[in-house]
C-alpha cells in the first residue's frame, strides 16, 4: 500500500512590509495562495487554478478582489 503526503510544497514565496505570499501545491494538482500580514494580523486564502497560478501569487489582493472575498484593509479603503 502506498501512502501520499497531503503536506503541500512551497513552489515560490515572498515577503515585503510585513505581508507574506506564499504558493502552495497540495499534490493532487491543487494550488493555492497564502497571504499573511502581521501589521493586521490578517490572513487568507484563494484556490488557484494553474494557468493562474503565478498571476495570483503576484497580485492576491487584486484575486481576492475580484472573487468578493477582500481582506478588511481593502474593504475600509473602498468605502473611503
């Protein structure tokens, strides 16, 4: 019997002012996007497929966006 590992790889990863992006592959052609920022103690995360994979990993807030899931941040400055 052989076992798979449902740990996800860390494909690509970045980090400025405080806010973290991080790309994640799940093995089973699952990938997602991982922001964290420390300023706000915020976190979330987008599903990706993987012909959108790096453009996601590069604009998350602009994907988060788009999907109506906004991080607080990005709701406040909208309704500025």
């Amino acid at each position: 019997m052989t076992t798979t590992s449902h740990i996800p790889r860390e494909l690509d990863s970045r980090e400025s002012d405080g806010v973290s992006v991080t790309l994640l592959w799940h093995g089973d052609n699952r990938l997602t996007v991982e922001v964290s920022d420390s300023r706000t103690d915020e976190h979330f995360s987008l599903a990706v497929r993987p012909q959108d994979a790096l453009d996601t990993f590069h604009h998350p807030y602009y994907h988060a966006t788009a999907e109506g899931r906004a991080p607080r941040q990005l709701r406040f400055a909208r309704n500025a």
